[in-house]
C-alpha cells in the first residue's frame, strides 16, 4: 500500500526524445521508413520459406520464426514510439505498459533460443551430416520450436507475476520510449531485490544459456572444417552457416552494448539510444544479411519475381 502523501501510479509517462524534440519530423520519417523495411524484409522471408519448396527444410523454417519474432518485437514497440515521437511524449495506463514489457520480454528472449536452435542445426548438418536426414526429422524441429516459445512464455510469465506484489507509487515518469524492465523496476516503492534476482536467473537462462551453447557448437564445426583437406570445400561448408553467423554476431553484439557494457546514472540516457541497436538495427539486418549472403534466398527471390513477371504479363 502506498503511504498517505504518496498516490498509486495508475498511468506511465514516457518521456520519448524530448531532448530531440526539434528533430522530430526527422525521427518520425526516419523510423517509418526503417519500421516499413523491417516489415518488408522480415515478411518476405515468412513468405518464401513459406511458399518455395526449395526452402522447406530445418535451417529456413527456424529462420521463418526468427523473421516472425522480429516482427512482433518491433510492432510491440515502434508504432508507440512514432506516437512519442509525434506527441513529444506517450501516456498509457500502468498495466498496459507492463503488458507491454511482458510480450517485449517474450519475443526478445525468444531469438535467442532460435538461433541457439539454428547452430545446432548447422552443428548436424556439417558435423553429422550422413545421419543429418534423420537426425533432424520434421518431429523434432517442430518440436524445437514449439518448445522455445513455451519455454520462454513460462519463464516471462513467472516474472510477470511478481509484479502483483509491488507498490508503485509517486513517480510515473520514464525517460524512455517504451516500458524498460529496468526504468519501469525503478519506478517501484517495494524491495525489488527479489525480482531483480529473478531477472538475473532468467536472463542467464535465456540469453548466456543459449549464447554458450552456440559457441559451443561453432567450435565444433570450427573443428570439422580444419579436419576437411580441400580449401574449397572448408569454404562451401562454412558459406552455409556464414549467414546464421554474422546474424549472431549482430545480436549478441547488440544486447551487449546495451546490457553489459556499464553506463552511469548521468549517461542512462545512452542506454535510451543503445537500445535502438537491438530493436531497429538487428531486425534490419537480419532479412539483408540472408538476402545477400544465402544462395538458395536469392534463388527463391529470383523465382517469386518470374512468377509475379509471369502474373503481370497474363
């Protein structure tokens, strides 16, 4: 309960880009245009791993619901960041901004466990790869997937609970422009130590967990491409995990730049902008890095293309 001075915060204030504020049309068109190519990208992926039959295998169906976390992650955040940027600030309700952290948790987790998935994809194939066909059987990839997301659902979901016990009261305000874990945490009156540690469990499970677990499979690939004698062959193995690769480099790059590196209290402002890295400039990459370095994605554009060339001309 909150004391007699103090009132129950019932809305959040998030105070955006207000140092930018002469900016803003630049913002706005700026993260339109990015938020659009983000949409664009990511959707032409779902619909080529979808519909051509060539990219109907383990690698590019994991890749599917990497391009579908990306896109429910930027939509839970940057059509309200457009509306902060345009208004100079957002006012939601105080539950809304913990749904809000809630599914961002989800689907930013999420990734993580995909591309934990997709190296131990690429670890069968090039390591196992007379028994990868049976190996990795459509049961099991499947079953990887469906997997992840109830993994991380129970595990943000429990964390969420925690909320229910903590007072918020006083202070709404957040220099951000979406609900934070940690800005909103801040917020609280209660002892958040508990949930602070729980934070850190669960991070470690979802994030350096799977993080070790990539590295572990790229050093044994590393080893079964030294023990390969042809050097064109050792460059046609690594091509088909090169993608996957520069992706986990571009994400894992990211989240450490904005949660590992330290930043004092005068400087949180950075961590605003950090995080940007992971919410716009990591789904970016994702579709352009596939789109340019993935033989079969240029193929399967190239057919979509004759196919709609073919359309237009009937």
């Amino acid at each position: 309960m909150c004391e007699e001075n103090q009132t129950q915060v019932t809305q959040i204030r998030l105070l955006g880009f207000q140092s930018l504020s002469e900016y803003k049309t630049l913002l706005f068109v700026l993260f339109l245009l990015t938020y659009m190519c983000i949409l664009g990208g990511n959707l032409l992926i779902i619909i080529l791993v979808t519909t051509i039959d060539h990219l109907k295998i383990p690698m590019f169906f994991f890749l599917k619901h990497l391009s579908i976390a990306d896109v429910l992650l930027t939509t839970s955040v940057i059509p309200m960041m457009l509306d902060i940027i345009f208004l100079e600030e957002g006012i939601l309700s105080f539950w809304s901004c913990v749904i809000q952290l809630y599914v961002f948790g989800i689907f930013g987790f999420i990734q993580c466990f995909f591309l934990a998935v997709m190296s131990f994809d690429r670890y069968l194939a090039i390591c196992h790869p007379l028994h990868y066909s049976s190996l990795m059987s459509p049961d099991l990839y499947l079953l990887l997937v469906i997997g992840s997301w109830c993994l991380v659902v129970v595990l943000v979901s429990s964390e969420l609970l925690f909320f229910f016990q903590f007072n918020f009261c006083g202070l709404n305000s957040i220099d951000h422009f979406f609900c934070d874990f940690g800005p909103v945490v801040e917020l609280s009156t209660s002892d958040t130590s508990v949930l602070l540690l729980q934070d850190f469990v669960i991070s470690i499970i979802s994030m350096f967990l799977p993080f070790a677990f990539i590295i572990i499979s790229y050093v044994c690939i590393l080893f079964a491409i030294l023990n390969i004698s042809s050097t064109y062959a050792k460059r046609k193995v690594f091509s088909t995990c090169s993608s996957h690769l520069t992706t986990v480099c571009a994400y894992y790059g990211t989240k450490i730049a904005v949660y590992i590196i330290p930043s004092d209290e005068s400087s949180s402002n950075i961590n605003k902008y950090r995080s940007l890295l992971y919410l716009v400039v990591t789904p970016l990459m994702n579709p352009v890095i596939y789109s340019l370095r993935n033989n079969e994605i240029k193929r399967a554009m190239q057919k979509m293309m004759s196919l709609i060339q073919r359309g237009w001309k009937r």
